[in-house]
C-alpha cells in the first residue's frame, strides 16, 4: 500500500510539474498524450488502493 501511494504522490507532482509547463497557445500533442496517460495512471492507482 505504501509504494502505491509513493507511486500516487509522484504521478500528481508530474500532472503539476506538466502543467506548468503547459504553453499557453498551440500545445504539442505529445503534451496532451502524456497529461492523458498521467491521468489514466492516477485513476488506476487510486482504484488500486481502494480494493
């Protein structure tokens, strides 16, 4: 359970870390698909910790 939320503390400071780096006109697609895949792992964690 520990690793799991190690794992969920890193994944939320990368979303931030993301988007502050976000630009603020044209964003890359590569930027939206790592936001995505950032998101899904977070969504995925945190289903693990509940079960």
């Amino acid at each position: 359970m520990e690793n799991i939320d190690q794992r969920i503390s890193e994944v939320k400071r990368n979303i931030e870390d993301l988007k502050n780096r976000w630009p603020a006109h044209s964003p890359k697609a590569a930027l939206f698909e790592e936001l995505e895949d950032l998101e899904a792992e977070l969504e995925n964690l945190q289903k693990q910790k509940e079960s």
